[in-house]
C-alpha cells in the first residue's frame, strides 16, 4: 500500500512539473517533443536521486532536508 502512495505522489511531482514546463514553453506540447521532454525530466530526476541509493545516501538526505525547508 505504501507503493501505491510513493508511485501515486510521484506520478502527481512529475505532472505539475511538466504542466509548468508546458506552460511556459508552449512549443514543446506538440508530437515528437512532448515525448522527449518528458523523458528527459524523468531521467534528470532519476540522475538527481541516483545518489541517494549510495552509501552516502543518508547524509545527502540529511542535507537536502536541513537546507530545502525554512
């Protein structure tokens, strides 16, 4: 169940992500473009949370958490 709920959360950060996109660059919406677009955000996004998985992983999160809330 809590599959579900990190896959449905994540489904939803990578929609409002890509809406913005849209939104402000208009001319990547149609055909071939709008597949690659959203490809290439997946894939920055899993580049960016690659080390996460690594030994360090902890202290990173420890990192980004300290540091992204006010």
């Amino acid at each position: 169940m809590l599959i579900t709920l990190g896959l449905d959360s994540q489904f939803a950060m990578v929609d409002v992500g890509i809406a913005g996109f849209f939104d402000e660059f208009p001319q990547f919406k149609k055909g071939w473009k709008k597949t690659m677009t959203v490809g290439i955000y997946c894939l920055i996004g899993f580049l960016l949370g690659f080390p996460l998985m690594t030994q360090a992983g902890l202290h990173w999160f420890n990192l980004i958490n300290d540091y992204s809330v006010c």
